[in-house]
C-alpha cells in the first residue's frame, strides 16, 4: 500500500496530467480569447458555483467532517480529461471544452491550495492537519502543471509521437484509475460502509445539480446549444483521480494507508457515470431547440 500511495498514485496522476497536455495545442489556450463569453461561463460555473452548491450539499447532507472536506476537495478539481471524453460523447463543443479544462486546471495551481485549506480547517477544526499552502502549491504544481506543460511542449514540437502515444495514455490512464479507486475504497472500507447511504445519495445530488447549474448558466450567458451541453458537462465532471492525490497529499498518513479525505472522489469515480449517462444520452438526441 505505501509503493501505491507514494509512488503509484502520484505518478498516475503524472500521466493522465501528460495525457491531457499531449492533447492540447497552443491554440487551445489560444480559444478563449476568441469566445470571451463562453470561457466566462465556464470559469464562473467552476470556480465560483460548483464550491458553493458543495458546500450547500456538504450542509443539508450533514457528512462527517473528513467526508464533507473531501467533497470540498473535490469541488475544487478541475474537469481533466473525463470532461473532454464526455463532451465528445454528447456531441458538444468539444474544442471549447478542451481549452476550459486547460485553462482552468493551470488556474487550480492558485485555486486549489488556497481554498483547500480552508475546507480542510473549517471542516475538520482541531483535528485537522497542518496544512502548508506553500507546499501544496508546489505539490500541485510538480504533479499537475508540470505534466501538462510538458505534455503541450511534445505536442508542439513532436506532433507525430504525440498522436501515437495519446491513445496508450488514455488507457493507461483509465486502468490506473480503477486502481486507484480500489484502493482508496479499501483503504477506509469501515467508513464507506458506515456512510454509505448519505455519501452516494450527496455525490449523486452534487452531480445532479451541477450539470444543472451549469446548462443554466450557459443559457443565461446566451450561449448555443453545443456550448450550452459543454459548460453543463465541464461544470459536472471533476478530475477524481486529482481529488484523490489531494487528499492523500493533505493527510500524510503514516501507516500507508489513504486518508478519509480521499473516499468522497473515489466514490465520485463511479457514481459520475450513473448520473452522467443519462444525460450524454439526452443531449446526443436532443437538437436545443427550447
């Protein structure tokens, strides 16, 4: 369990950040200058709304205080590349949901230190851990912006490599994922158990909610429909496996087992799916005609 914490967990999550950067273009980050309108939408629905129902769903669910900072944790991931496989699923704009998630997962490298030890002390009081916003800044930094850097850097300038290597990555990327839900399960299966009749009822209502937030917000915006199914899909989807590497960062424990502040985005891993599906579904049949 420590080799799967220490090494395997971080370096997973080195690869699937590559696998993102590898898929980007200059022109990526380029984009949101083009449609000003929609990237605001998206960066308000993230940065702003998907906390704030977090923590309103946190309060009406009523979690033990690991758990709800957990959930908060998560809220404050960015998409990654799940967002942009589902926007391809449900016939989306998936250019303009390629250059949200680069954007905002460079803009996570100041949001996320900052507003994670907040959650952390405001949930946890006195026991929770101490936390370095500097150090996490950095963590963040070597496990996520690096690895996306470096991924647009090969890109650019060894675009042939990059299209062959892409596909590898990304089941390699979805194997270690697994793997790494299994294991944050395991690790705090007395507590999974204990909660689990209000941890996957509040994850599913937080899904629930923020896909619906975010087609809201996409229509207030005065976006089409394409952009619209974007914004709902990149406001509802998180990059679990980052939620996971957070909370194992934060918690530090010292017998190698996953702290309980990993649990909520492990179960988040498969209970996206039952809310996603549905609405893939929906938005591939449907022509936004409302």
């Amino acid at each position: 369990m420590d080799t799967l914490i220490n090494v395997v967990l971080p370096l997973s999550l080195a690869i699937i950040m590559f696998g993102l950067g590898i898929g980007l273009t200059i022109a990526d980050f380029a984009r949101v200058l083009k449609h000003p309108r929609a990237f605001a939408a998206g960066a308000i629905a993230q940065v702003i709304v998907l906390p704030t129902v977090a923590f309103v769903i946190v309060l009406v669910f009523n979690l033990p205080s690991a758990l709800a900072a957990g959930i908060m944790i998560l809220s404050f991931c960015p998409g990654g590349v799940t967002s942009n496989v589902v926007s391809k699923w449900a016939r989306a704009d998936v250019a303009l949901s390629v250059s949200l998630t680069a954007v905002i997962s460079l803009l996570s490298l100041v949001t996320i230190p900052v507003m994670t030890a907040w959650a952390v002390t405001y949930f946890m009081g006195e026991n929770a851990p101490d936390i370095s916003i500097a150090a996490l800044t950095l963590a963040v930094f070597a496990i996520t912006t690096v690895p996306v850097c470096l991924g647009v850097f090969v890109r650019h300038f060894a675009t042939g490599f990059a299209t062959q290597v892409e596909p590898v990555l990304s089941k390699m990327s979805s194997a270690l994922f697994i793997l790494i839900v299994i294991a944050a399960v395991a690790s705090n299966w007395a507590l999974f158990t204990e909660n689990l009749a209000t941890l996957g009822p509040s994850l599913i209502a937080l899904n629930l909610v923020l896909l619906g937030f975010g087609f809201v917000i996409a229509r207030l915006f005065l976006l089409d429909w394409h952009q619209t199914k974007t914004i709902a899909v990149e406001t509802g989807i998180q990059n679990g496996t980052l939620g996971i590497a957070l909370g194992t960062l934060i918690a530090n424990q010292p017998d190698g087992f996953m702290s309980p502040l990993t649990l909520p985005s492990a179960i988040y891993g498969v209970t996206m799916y039952i809310v996603v599906v549905p609405f893939v579904l929906w938005f591939r049949r449907s022509k936004g005609g409302m």
